[in-house]
C-alpha cells in the first residue's frame, strides 16, 4: 500500500486559513452511492479538489488531505472506491482492501469523481481539479481524459506506463484524450516508476500541445509525501508550493 496507517500528509510550508470538513454520501450518474469526506473552505472558495486516493480508499489520511486543501482557499473532496462492492460504512485499519481493488474499473472510479466534481460545483468550485496518490495519481492523471471540465490534474508517484500488454488504462496511452494541463510529482528512488517513463509522458503531452511539468525529486521514495517522514520535509514543502502554484496559474 502507497502510506501506513499512520501516515499523515505534510502541512503546506505557508499556514493557512479556517476549515470545515463532514463526512458525506455521493451518488454516481449509475446510483452506486459511496463514502466521501468534503471539506470547505471558511468564506467559500471558487476552487475545488477532487482527491482520489491510494488502494486503501478514503482513509484518514485523505481526509486530513482535504481539510489542508481548505484552508489553502481550496474546497475538497476526497472520495472512496468501494461503494460498489464494500458499502459506505467506515472501515478498520485492517481492512482487506486488495479484493476491492481488484473489482474497481477506470470507468467507475470516472463515475464516482463526477459525482465528485457536482459536489464541489454545488459547494461553489468553477474551477476543479484532481490530485491522487499512486493507484489514485493514475486515475487522477486519467480523468483529464473522462470529460469532466477539468481546469487540471495532479498525480503523486502514479505508473505513467502501461504494466503490460493487458494494461490497456496507462496515462501515456491515454494522453490523446487529455483536455487539461498536467503536474507530475515523483520519487527519485522509486523503483516502480522510471525517469524515462516520466520524460515519455511529458513528450506525449507536449506532442498533444498541453502545459506539463514532471517534478522527480532526488533521493525521495515512493510515497515521499508524508509528515511523518523528516527527510523528504524539502520535497513535501516544494510539492506544496507546486501544486498550489498550479491551481493559482490554471483557475
């Protein structure tokens, strides 16, 4: 799994405002209902952030996530991938959240981050994006391809190649669909994700004409976001201001 459980994300490096946050039921255009955590920003915000997170669903982690994104200015919600076949009950930390995994599809999890997407625009986002951790920074990569108006996504350490031959979702594959701009953020000393690999998905975007950056921070793991984690302070502070610079530059 991407974060232990008590893996927490890093405080942006600029303290920010007032949060609410309450967990919530979201109806996809299917009906599947499924267990989300939104959080607002105090005075509202016209900004949003969809947070797909990583294989264990929305876990305290993406919660904490989103109330950090609300009070940078920016509305969140962080949603869960087994309404489907879990329910929307809350889960334990021993959750055997791998079978579930294995039921989710690219179309599904597209579903429930529109569901997603209406959230924020009810809260009173116009300009909404993705961000998402591993098996999420690949879905999040991708649903700049699923339509949703997107003013921008946001992937931490998700496989930008394809697997395999079977592996028909890689967002290398995908970029020909893409319809929003791009960031990127890496772990040098992450096995499953090679620079080349990162360096062919900026080319592809170029290619497609779309404004990109892949930021591979040296020495950092896989999973480097994380308060918990002392060493990779200077990469969560710089992911921070990367991303928050990204929403400002796209909204």
């Amino acid at each position: 799994m991407c974060h232990d459980s008590n893996s927490r994300p890093p405080f942006p490096p600029i303290a920010g405002g007032a949060a609410t946050g309450e967990s919530i039921v979201l109806k996809a255009a299917d009906g599947n209902e499924f267990a989300a955590f939104a959080a607002r920003a105090e005075g509202g915000s016209t900004k949003g952030m969809v947070i797909l997170p990583d294989v264990r669903g929305l876990h305290a982690f993406y919660e904490d996530l989103a109330l950090r994104f609300a009070e940078q200015g920016v509305n969140a919600v962080a949603i869960d991938y087994f309404g489907r076949t879990a329910g929307v009950s809350r889960r334990a930390d021993d959750f055997d959240f791998w079978p579930e995994v294995m039921k989710t599809h690219p179309d599904t999890i597209a579903l429930d981050a529109a569901a997603a997407v209406d959230k924020l625009k009810e809260m009173g986002a116009t300009s909404i994006f993705t961000v998402g951790f591993c098996f999420g920074g690949r879905n999040s990569f991708n649903q700049a391809a699923r339509g949703h108006g997107l003013a921008g996504v946001v992937g931490f350490y998700g496989m930008v190649a394809a697997r395999g031959e079977e592996d028909t979702d890689a967002p290398i594959d995908k970029v020909p669909a893409y319809e929003a701009p791009v960031l990127g953020l890496f772990g040098g000393a992450d096995a499953m994700i090679t620079a080349d690999s990162v360096d062919m998905f900026s080319k592809a975007l170029d290619a497609k004409g779309l404004a990109n950056e892949m930021k591979i921070y040296d020495g950092a793991p896989h999973s480097f976001f994380d308060r918990t984690s002392d060493q990779n302070k200077d990469a969560c502070d710089d992911a921070w201001t990367k991303i928050l610079a990204f929403i400002e530059t796209n909204s």
